[in-house]
C-alpha cells in the first residue's frame, strides 16, 4: 500500500497583505496529484493548515475543494486535519463531505477516541487535529495537568484504538520540542508550554505524520519514525533556502518505508543587500529573468540627492518579483557640535508621507518630529 503525507497547504497566504500565494500552491498541489497517480497512492495524509485565514476567502476555498475531487476521482482516501491556522468550526462545514465521497475531514480533537480513527484494509490512522487546550480540557483528564501532559496521554489513548492493525498511524498538527523551525510558524504555539517532548509519541505507531512545522525533517529523539513533511512551497523569506518535499509511504511486510519525493517552486524567495557602492543594476538584472519574489535591503545615505533613483531603479527592474524594498539608512557623520542634522530625516519622512498618503505632512506634524530628531540628537550625544 501506498500512502503520501502533505502538510501546511495555507491557501490564501499573503506576502505583506499584497502579494498572493495561491499560484505558488497551485503549483505545488499539481506536482501532489502527479505523484499520487504516478506511485499509486491510496490514502493521502494532509496534516493540518489547510487555510492560512481562520475566515478563508472564496478563492482558496476553489482551490482546495478542486484538489480534493479530483484526487477523490482518482478513487483516493483523503484525510485532513485542522491546524492552528485553521478554524475548528469553518472546517466542521467540510465534515459532511465524507457522506458523497472518500474525503474525511477532522475538525477537532475527538471527544470519543474511537471517532478520530480512520480504518482502510490493514492501515489504521489516529487523527489529531491542532489540539488548542480549551479543546483539550474536555476531554476527560485532570484540568491540573500541564497541556503537554494532557496531550501525551491522549495519544496513548489513541494508539491504544489503532493496536489490532498491521499498520498503525497518526496525523497530527502540533508541536514537538526537538523540531527545527523555520520561523514562519505561529510563534504563539512553538512556546515550551505548548510543545510535547518527542518522546512521548507513542511507540505503538509506525509513522507519526506531523504537520505545523515547515521545514521537513525526521523528528530526533522519537521513538519512532516521525515525520514533518514541511510546507509546500516557502511561506515567507524565513524560509528562504528551503527546498520542500512530501513523504511517500510504502507499507510492505509490517514496516512503513519513508520516501522524500522533492517539490519545484513556482517563485523561489530571495533576499538581496544592496550596499552603498554597488552596482544595482549589474546586480539585479540576472534576477529579473528567474521566477522569484525577491526582498531588497537598499543601503541609503540620507543625505544622498540620489536615493529616491536608487530605489525607483530597483522597481523598475525588478517590478512584480519586487516583494518588499527595505531602506537601510547609513549614519551619517556628525557635524561640528556633535549633533546629526535632521533636515534630511524630515526629507525622507515628507516623501513617505507622500507615497503612502498622496499628500505632505502637516507643518504641525513636522515640526514635532523635528523636535523629536533634535532630542535625540541631544542624548545620543551626551551619552
């Protein structure tokens, strides 16, 4: 039998709120549909994150619900999970898919362990969606055991529903301390609070098909095989580098076999530092041909005449792959009293002001930054 295992699709994902990620996820989704026809695959563990909004738009909402059918076509079993990205009670809404076709939807943590196992011939999985702790304290455990222990025993419980099968395993979206993070996932639950030790995933398990964690990568210190299989392309520039891949499963003779199968990416994401003195253009043309989202650093002398060319120079080459142009202001000399001038902090502010609100500043507002530059100036100096 053949399984794959995704994760971390976040439809709908935007760079700084403009530039959309579907297309990159498209292309990532018809590279999962070739793989699964190419090797047969039979069941496919989605584990979690499916939309990057809670209130996901129409668009992503098309996009995933296209990819289901069409594998569910194929004669597939699809499993997926909610992360933390996702809504418990929005992806409840897709639960009543499994009614029309082979698509199984976990919205949450089950109450009863039995509902939260998915059986298929000789395979057995355990599914865990992303197990917030108000769900957890419903569960009937002591309320004065800390989440991770709550969480530990659950999945004891869990393998316990899945013992009588030749091939046992659980997808689940949550954080395991000894992972290596990207840095793109919600800082808010990769706190030691809320992260399970590795060794506690229960051995009984064959494969643990994690979800939450970008980078893929075999999780040390677990008693078994467990898995991030990554995001599918690189959510943000802190994934940068990233090459991304999905785990092709093989279970033959009572053992799961994992198979890395490596992903193309529609625009790679690139980060560019242009410092004082080089050549912008030399630099940034070879770029302007490749399929990227590139983030330029562009180191500028605030009394340069010249550095508003320089930043319109970058967006003219590089126009829509120009994902965010970052000025690096070089501090300026001190003058005779010690004091940096402000003119040229106020030259700078007047011409944001202007290109994010079409208008100057008010003379009020100006001169209170002045003020401002000023005593800075001042206690920078004196210390």
């Amino acid at each position: 039998m053949r399984v794959l295992h995704i994760a971390d699709l976040h439809a709908g994902k935007r760079l700084y709120d403009r530039i959309s990620r579907n297309e990159d996820l498209l292309y990532a989704l018809e590279q999962v549909k070739g793989i699964c026809k190419e090797n047969g695959v039979e069941v496919l563990l989605i584990a979690g994150d499916i939309f990057d909004k809670k209130s996901p738009d129409f668009e992503s909402q098309g996009i995933l619900l296209e990819f289901l059918t069409e594998l569910n076509a194929m004669g597939l079993h699809i499993l997926l999970i909610a992360g933390n990205h996702d809504s418990y009670d929005f992806m409840r809404i897709y639960t009543n898919l499994r009614k029309l076709s082979n698509i199984h939807v976990f919205d949450r943590p089950a109450k009863n362990p039995a509902d939260a196992v998915f059986h298929y011939g000789p395979l057995k999985v355990a599914c865990l969606p992303y197990p917030d702790e108000r769900a957890l304290t419903h569960l009937k455990e002591d309320k004065e055991r800390s989440y991770a222990e709550k969480l530990s025993q659950y999945m004891r419980v869990l393998a316990r529903e899945v013992a009588d099968a030749p091939y046992r395993i659980m997808l689940a979206h949550l954080m395991v301390d000894k992972a290596k993070i990207a840095g793109s996932e919600l800082q808010s639950s990769v706190s030691p609070y809320y992260a399970v030790k590795a060794e506690t995933l229960p051995e009984e398990f064959q494969y643990v098909a994690l979800g939450h964690v970008h980078r893929p990568q075999r999780v040390e210190g677990a008693p078994t095989k467990a898995y991030y299989a990554g995001s599918l392309y690189q959510i943000d520039f802190s994934e940068r580098g990233t090459e991304k891949y999905v785990n092709l499963l093989i279970l033959e003779d009572h053992m799961v076999k994992v198979q890395p199968i490596k992903l193309d990416l529609k625009r790679e994401l690139l980060e560019i530092r242009l410092e004082e003195g080089q050549n912008i253009q030399e630099l940034l043309e070879p770029l302007a041909g490749r399929q990227v989202l590139v983030r330029v650093h562009l180191q500028v002398r605030l009394s340069d005449p010249s550095y508003s060319a320089k930043k319109e120079l970058v967006q003219s080459i590089l126009g829509e792959k120009l994902a965010r142009l970052e000025l690096e202001p070089i501090r300026e000399e001190e003058g005779s009293n010690g004091q940096i001038e402000s003119f040229d902090l106020l030259s700078l502010y007047r011409e944001f002001h202007r290109e994010k609100y079409g208008a100057l500043p008010l003379e009020k507002l100006e001169e209170l930054l002045a003020k401002l530059i000023d005593r800075v100036s001042h206690e920078t100096h004196k210390s």
